[in-house]
C-alpha cells in the first residue's frame, strides 16, 4: 500500500480505537460499463462529484467517475491532491492516487467510478480532535455544501520535471494558459473545484430590481424599454438605486455594471462592481450606485449583471433574471413645427389676395439647457429662408408670416427645425407642410332689399 495510505489509515486507527464505527475510511471503487463510458463523454460528467442521501435524508456518500490517461511526453497536467471541507470542519486532502484504483501506463486510459462513504468524510475530516467523526457527521447532515479543492501540477512528461503547482480556480487560468494549456483543457483543471449539494435544496436564485419595484419583470431585461429611465444633462452624476434579491439558498455571488452592447471587456473593466456578496435566503441588499449621464449620441443603457460568468456560484440553475437594464441618459431634444394657416381657402372675383399663415415652434422636451436649431421656411412668392435659432428650455414660439397670393390656384407652404449636434428624439414632428388655395368666386346678383345682404369680397 502507498505510503501517504499507509500514513493516513495509522492516524485514523488512532481515532477507530475511540470510535469503532469508523471501518469503512477508504474510497471504493466500482468499474464503469462499456456502455456508459460515451455517456459520460457525452455529457461531460467525468469528476463530477454528487452526494447520495439516505432515506431519513441523512448523508451517506459521494460518488463520482474518474478516466485517467497516463502521460507519455510533452506538458501534461494532474492533479496531485484533492481537498475537502464541510462547514467549519477542514480542509484535509488526500493524495490524488488514492482515488483511482490503480495508475494507467503510458497512453492508457482506465475508468473508475468512485465512492466515498460518510464514514470517509469523518475519519479525513475529524480525525484530529475530541468527538470530531460525529461532529462531522452533524455537519454533513445539516450543512448545505461539500465543498473540494485541488492541487494540480503542471509538469514535463518526458522528465518528470514539475514546472507549476496551481492552488486555485484563478491559478488555472494564469499559469495554465502561461503554459500553453487551451480553454479545454483550462476548464478540465478548474472542474476540481466543485461545490457538491449535500441534500436536495432549492439552488440561489439572484435578481435585481430598480427603484421602486420588488419583484423582476422579464421587461427589465429589453434594451428597448428597460426597467427605469434616469434623465439628467450630459456630465451629470446621479446616484442610482439599485437592488439585489436571492430568493434562492444562501450563495456568495458578484454583482456588476456595464454600458449596453460593450462586450466581454465591458465586464472585465465594468463601470460599477459590487465585488462578492454573501446573500443570504430571501434577504436582498441595496446599492446606490454613481452614474455619470454621457453625452448625447453615447450608450446611455446601463446593465447590471449578476453572476456575470455564470459560475458564482454555478449552483445558480436560474440566471435568466440576473440582468437588469436601466437607461441613464439625457432628456434629449424634442423640437416640433406646425402650420397654422389664416384660411386654408381665399375667393376672389380676379386677380390676387393677401394671405397669412402662422409657424408655431415649440420644445417639447424637459431638458434646462438651451439648444440651437437650424430653422427653414419657404412661404408662397419667397425663396426658402434658413436661420439658425437659440431655442431655451420650454419654448412656445408663433412667427407670424403674410404674403400676396396673385392668381388663382393651390401655394404650399413648407417649414423645419432641427436641434444641432443632438439628436432629436422624435423626428416625426420636425417637419411641416400645408396647402392653400386662391379661387375665383362666381358673379352673384345681390339682393339690396334685405338689410342683412353682406357682401365680404376681397380682390
């Protein structure tokens, strides 16, 4: 037997003279059928931990399936060590060797299936002080997680060389890809950290919601209507609120803000970051958090995100609420124009008329600072006339116009207004055109014997 079993099966004999409960204090192995073996492939669930629970719902093992290839040159990684600890009891490892019932030659592959009974918990974990196997065992009833570790190294097949030894998730990512180790074969490393469900509990669940509302709206996730609408002039920082909710079990998670549409970088260079947040069952935190309105033309929609990677915790089985849009933007300028004609119609005997019309300019939107605009106008007998206008906040403007019609027929009448260097929000009302008409009246007999004759010619 190897000698880190030999050590480690001494010290818990130790505690088996105080405890003769403790037999049953190694891994157990069972092989794995032909037939499930591409199953696993398939599915991804080689080293894959899950806890298995008596009938009373009490702990009683984890099992797991392990392939292992024996390395035969270049630069290769194994794991060396795998943790374990549950509540406050650990963590305590064991060498990875111990977990497969015998090591591969070079280039072959062998398949295990392992189990690691309660009683194995209690013996790693409590074996070092008073009554430890049977707190353990209450913590493994009771607590919601086991969770395990590695050590993993990176070493030269070749020679044996050991080139890295990687302690966490985020060293796997660093010295792994340092290593020339893809995005595969990184992922493979970090799924030795797991966090294993001891029980059937209800997973985290994390949403946020914006001012005023408790409860997340599949709406708030649009960019097209977004859960809230900030105004403010562009440079203006406003604080903004901002909660999240875990309707779930208690997890650590991280919480996070980017602008809409920037992509991966945007989260690892987000505009507000909460960092890890431990958030209780039911419980909900609220930030307030310091946007700076950007300038007009800019992404003005804001997304906050929790569980940005979708593995803090990976336990979350529900993360299609985890995103909330909030616009934080300008009011924006919303100019309109509108003809008022004196008289759509005008009647003369011969010849032409005067005529009138009135251009009604107005700003619709609540912005506090002055725009200019580019205004035309082409009324009938004149060439198009271009100004450009300071127009203040809540503007109501009428520019009175008279003309001479001189023949008979239809003049149009055509004006516009547009903010410059903004954007108006709604260009629908930016223009306006009308029609007005010069008819001939036909000859009438007047009829002098009534008082109330009124003839109201012009010509």
């Amino acid at each position: 037997m190897r000698k880190t079993i030999i050590l480690f099966v001494m010290m818990v004999l130790l505690v088996c003279m105080a405890q003769p409960a403790l037999a049953n204090i190694q891994p157990i192995f069972e092989p794995v059928p032909a037939d499930q073996i591409s199953e696993l492939s398939m599915n991804n669930e080689w080293d894959k931990m899950r806890a298995k629970s008596n009938p009373d719902n009490t702990f009683k093992q984890v099992e797991y399936y392990v392939k292992s290839t024996g390395a035969t040159s270049g630069i290769r990684y194994r794991t060396k060590r795998i943790t374990f600890s549950v509540g406050e009891y650990g963590p305590a490892s064991m060498g990875a060797e111990e977990f497969r019932f015998s090591a591969p030659g070079p280039g072959e592959t062998i398949y295990d299936k392992v189990i690691l009974p309660r009683d194995f918990f209690r013996a790693l974990l409590g074996s070092t002080f008073e009554n430890g196997p049977e707190l353990v065992g209450h913590a493994l009833d009771t607590e919601n997680y086991l969770h395990v570790g590695a050590v993993i190294e990176i070493y030269n097949a070749n020679t044996g060389q050991v080139l890295e030894t990687i302690n966490s998730p985020e060293e796997c990512q660093t010295k792994g890809s340092a290593r020339g180790f893809g995005t595969t074969d990184i992922a493979d490393m970090k799924s030795r950290w797991q966090e294993v469900p001891l029980r059937e509990i209800e997973p985290p669940d994390f949403f946020s919601t914006p001012e005023g509302s408790n409860e997340w709206k599949e709406s708030y996730k649009d960019p097209n209507t977004c859960a809230k609408t900030y105004e403010a002039d562009p440079g203006t920082t406003l604080n903004i609120p901002i909660t999240l909710h875990n309707s779930g079990t208690q997890a650590i998670t991280d919480f996070k803000a980017t602008w809409y549409n920037s992509g991966p970088a945007g989260w690892a260079n987000p505009v507000w970051s909460a960092g890890e947040i431990n958030l209780p069952a039911n419980e909900s935190q609220q930030f307030i958090v310091p946007v700076t309105i950007p300038q007009q033309g800019q992404e003005n929609r804001l997304v906050f995100k929790a569980n940005v990677n979708g593995n803090n915790p990976a336990s979350e089985t529900n993360q299609d609420n985890n995103i909330t849009i909030i616009r934080a933007g300008s009011p924006g300028v919303d100019l309109k124009v509108e003809i008022l004609l004196g008289s759509s119609r005008y009647f003369v005997f011969s010849g032409g008329s005067n005529a009138s019309a009135t251009i009604k300019i107005d700003r619709l939107d609540s912005g506090t600072n002055p725009v200019q605009a580019v205004y035309k106008y082409k009324i009938p007998g004149q060439s198009e006339v271009t100004q450009t206008l300071t127009i203040p906040p809540k503007h109501i403007d009428g520019k009175y116009y008279t003309y001479y019609l001189p023949t008979v027929g239809s003049y149009n009448i055509n004006t516009s207004i547009y903010p410059i260097g903004v954007e108006d929000t709604n260009p629908n009302n930016n223009e306006d055109s009308d029609t007005q008409w010069l008819e001939l009246r036909q000859t009438q007999k007047v009829d002098n014997s009534s008082p109330k004759t009124r003839v109201g010619l012009t010509g």
